[in-house]
C-alpha cells in the first residue's frame, strides 16, 4: 500500500511502509510529522499513532523533544491506486520556522549522509582548485566559469536530501546539464551583488541575500531564463533577509570552530550544515508563498 508523508511543510511519496520506517531510523521522520494512505480517508495522522512506525525509530527518551505536529499538508499527486491524500483543513501558521528548528532539521536530514555532504565539499573544493592552479593562466577563467554549474548541481544535491530522496555524489555535475542558464545565473548575481558592494558593504551584503534563492528556484523551475531565477529570489526574499541573515550568524560560530581549531579541516562537515540549514530555509520560504 503507497504512504505519503510530511516534512517542512511538503508533502512526499508515495513509498512504501519500510521506507517510513527508514525514515525513522534515519531521523527525517518525527513522531509529529503528519502520514498518509487510503485507509485514513480524509485525515492525515501523526507517525507515532501508526502502529509498528515509530516503535521502530529512536528511544522515546530521544524524541522528547519535538516541535509541534505539521498543520498543513496540501494535496499531492494521485498515487498509482488512484488513492489521493486531502489536505488538510486545520488553522496553518502559514508555514514559518525559527533559525533554530531550521538548523534541527539540517542535523536530522545529514543524519546518515554526513559522508555525502563531506564528499561533495571536497569534491567541489579539489575541482576548483585543480582548474584554477593545473592549466594557468586560463584556469582562473575556467574555475569561474564552472563555479554556476558546480552551484546548481549542489544545490539539486541538498535539495534531494532534504526532500527525504536518494541523494548523490554524482548530482553535483548535473548543473552542467542547464549549464548556460547555471552560468548565466552566477554571473548576474555576482555581477548585481559586486555593483550594489561598490555603493557601500551592507547594500552589497543586502543583494547577495536576495539574490541567494537563485539556484534553488532554477533546480525547481529549468525553464526560467536566468534573470527570471534572480527576480524570482528577490521576490522570494522579500521580508525574509534579515532571518536568513540570522541564520547565517547562528552558523557562523560552527565556521569560527573549524577555521581555528581544525586548521579548516572542520569545514568539511561545517559547509554540508550550512548548505542543508539554507535548503530548509527555501523550503520554508517557497512553503508561504502563494501560489
């Protein structure tokens, strides 16, 4: 029997019942997030109501701590049954999540994949670095020209991951598969962010987060010519900068850590946190916007 769940306010499926029971093993899957099948009708249920689900997950002692239940889940795709999840009618807070819940999350879908998120860091960092140091003097050219496609790639990578998918390694280089519309969507928002640094250092800081949803919106939406992505991130981010600003500094003590007391070496591991922490944050955002 197909099973829809909820995370972060989306809904995912159909998968199997031993793939929520993963779910639960891994962490992405709390005992208040909202599941689904035919059998409950025009209810969505929490997991730790469905028998032999969460039992299979952490401690109890572990889960003690949890935000509450999800209060809205729209309604998804029809499964092969023809089974349709409802969404659901109750009061939504319109899908807002504190910096902290943010980073909770970040630590729970990493949970199993830290080795990804440390291999496609290294990855990306000896790719660009073996471009911009082995074929000079055009390797600095080149480095930047691949930075928009290594970008796009990660960033389909971490959304995966966070959507409760299989992510992999390998999703990095499929940025290069939209590769001008991904070059094309590094060079205005570096472009706009270095004009805007030029009139003073906070606009420039100001235009960067604006500009920051741009990759996320391109992964979700291939047909957008590049200038549509960033539009479309300033739009997004309108009322919303100065949280992911907070974000940033609530990340920025985990950098501190690794830079001095790891020789930099932390970083492997602190990068994959941000980049998840950020994805969340689109998630959030794209989750209150109308449609």
């Amino acid at each position: 029997m197909n099973w829809y769940y909820g995370v972060n306010q989306q809904p995912f499926g159909p998968v199997a019942f031993e793939d929520l029971i993963r779910l639960v093993k891994e962490g992405r899957l709390l005992p208040t997030d909202l599941v689904w099948n035919p059998e409950y009708g025009e209810q969505w249920v929490e997991a730790r109501s469905v028998p032999g689900l969460v039992l299979q997950g952490p401690p109890a002692s572990a889960l003690a701590a949890v935000p509450p239940p999800m209060t809205q889940v729209p309604a998804i795709a029809r499964s092969p049954e023809g089974a349709q999840p409802p969404p659901q009618t109750e009061p939504s807070d319109g899908g807002w999540v504190e910096n902290a819940e943010l980073t909770r999350r970040a630590r729970a879908s990493l949970s199993g994949y830290w080795g990804l998120g440390v291999g496609v860091t290294l990855l990306n960092i000896v790719i660009t670095q073996l471009v911009s140091t082995v074929i000079p003097p055009i390797g600095l050219l080149v480095s930047l020209i691949i930075t928009g496609p290594l970008n796009l790639g990660i960033t389909i990578v971490y959304l995966t991951l966070v959507r409760g998918g299989g992510p992999e390694v390998g999703q990095m280089f499929s940025g290069f598969n939209r590769f001008g519309k991904a070059l094309g969507v590094w060079f205005f928002t570096t472009l706009f962010t270095l004009l805007w640094t030029l009139l003073l250092i906070i606009p420039g800081i100001i235009a960067g987060i604006s500009y920051s949803m741009a990759y996320y919106i391109l992964a979700d939406n291939p047909h957008l010519d590049p200038l549509e992505a960033v539009r479309q991130s300033k739009e997004m981010m309108g009322g919303y900068k100065f949280q992911f600003f907070c974000l940033g500094f609530r990340l920025l003590g985990w950098t501190l850590l690794a830079v001095f007391f790891t020789f930099g070496i932390g970083m492997l591991w602190v990068i994959p946190y941000m980049q998840t922490s950020y994805t969340h944050f689109y998630e959030m955002v794209r989750s209150t916007r109308p449609e």
